[in-house]
C-alpha cells in the first residue's frame, strides 16, 4: 500500500532508519524511506488517541459536573464491566482495563477505514496477530497466576485421568489454535468490508457507497464486540480453576 499520510513520510525521515536496522537484524530487509507504512500510523495515532482520552478523563473525573469525556467512559465501563461480569464471574475486575482496551483499540482501528484513503488496518493480518498475540499470553499468564503451573497444566488433561494422554495434545493444540482463531476471524471480515466498499466506489450509485459505508460500520461494531468477547471467554476458562 503506498504511502498517503505526510505523518507517515515524517515518522520515516526520523524513525526509518531504526525500524529499518531492527528489521534487518531480524532478517527483513526494508527500506529507511517506507519502513513505516500508513498502518502503524493509524495504530500509532489509534493508540495516542486512547491514551489522551483515559488522560483526560482521569484529570477531569468530577461527581457534581461530569463532561462528556466521563459520560462516554462511564458507558464504556459499564457496558464491559457487565459483559465482563457475565462471562468471567467472580474477579472480572481486574481483568476489564484489558479487555477494555482491547475492544477499544479494535474498535477504532476497524473504524479507521471510513476515513476517505485509508485501508483499513485490521484488514492486515499482521495487525490482527498483533492483538491476537498479547491476547493469547494475558489470559495464559492469568490461568497460571490462578492456578499454579502445575495445576494449570492439569486443566488440559481432562476430567478422566486415563484418557489424559489424548486430551492433554488435543487440548495444547486448541489453545493455540486459538491465536489462529482471533487473527483469522478479525482479519478476514475486515478484508471483506473493505473489498465490498471499494467494489462500491469503483462504479455505482451514490447510494450503494453510502450502503457500504454503513454496513463497513456495523462490521466494525461487531467484530470488535467479537473480539473483546472471545478474549472474556477464553480469561474465564483460563481462571475457573480458581473457584
């Protein structure tokens, strides 16, 4: 995808060198000019948006005179925390901060393709197994914290000790599978949104763009609910050995 963003040309006269080094130590080869692309842009210009808008929410926070900053982060928070309290149960909070920024993230980075030029990012595997990746090694680490390693292993094996050495590989290859899972799912419905928009625009009507437009929405909308659902449900199965 050439580069359309003059934010992007920037962060390469600064940062393309280095990105460029990086990667060619890891035996990729790029150029310092294009070694940033328009999507680690938006996902940078993404990630900067939420964190200014928690900042600003945590620095204004008032009962008597709430602004519209709080009013929207009180939604987000209540919206999450009840799905979080249905799927995970018992201990949910510590584990909405991360589920909320999942969804959050997703959310807007799928939302970024309505901008007239912009491909959407999470139609790029790479960044779909960027979320995916941390994902998988949250709810790891949690079911180990809860657990114990040990015990946690245990809950591979299955019910029935004598059936363990079947269930346990079975079981290794389904959590892993699992990356494949939320990469796959999240990129391939983006990359049909995207598709569908552009045959749109290359020759219709007004209206049938606008119909696109809006359907790429409520695409956005539900994989990102998706998403941060599947993360709740696999956080619950990790943990439910604690209770």
């Amino acid at each position: 995808m050439p580069d359309t963003l003059a934010l992007t040309r920037w962060l390469n006269e600064i940062f393309g060198g280095v990105v460029a080094s990086v990667l060619h130590m890891l035996g990729i080869s790029a150029n310092p000019a294009t070694a940033i692309n328009d999507t680690f842009t938006i996902e940078l210009l993404v990630t900067l948006l939420l964190i200014a808008f928690f900042v600003l929410v945590r620095l204004s926070l008032s009962v008597e005179n709430p602004n519209p900053a709080q009013h929207i982060a009180e939604m987000i928070h209540s919206f999450v925390g009840e799905q979080s309290e249905q799927v995970i149960g018992h201990g949910y909070e510590r584990f909405q901060a991360y589920v909320t920024c999942v969804g959050l993230f997703v959310l807007l980075v799928n939302l970024a393709g309505l901008i007239p030029g912009i491909t959407t990012p999470s139609s790029f595997p790479v960044v779909t197994l960027g979320v995916a990746i941390p994902t998988f090694f949250y709810y790891n680490y949690h079911g180990i914290r809860a657990n114990g390693f040990l015990g946690f292993l245990r809950s591979f094996a299955g019910p029935v000790w004598w059936m363990a050495w079947l269930i346990f590989p079975i079981e290794v290859v389904s959590n892993l599978a699992r990356i494949l899972s939320l990469t796959v799912r999240l990129y391939a419905n983006m990359f049909a949104s995207d598709m569908m928009t552009l045959v749109a625009f290359s020759g219709f009507p007004v209206g049938l763009p606008v119909l696109a437009l809006g359907l790429h929405f409520f695409v956005s909308l539900i994989q990102a609910f998706v998403f941060m659902l599947l993360t709740m449900i696999y956080l619950s199965l990790a943990v439910a050995h604690e209770h």
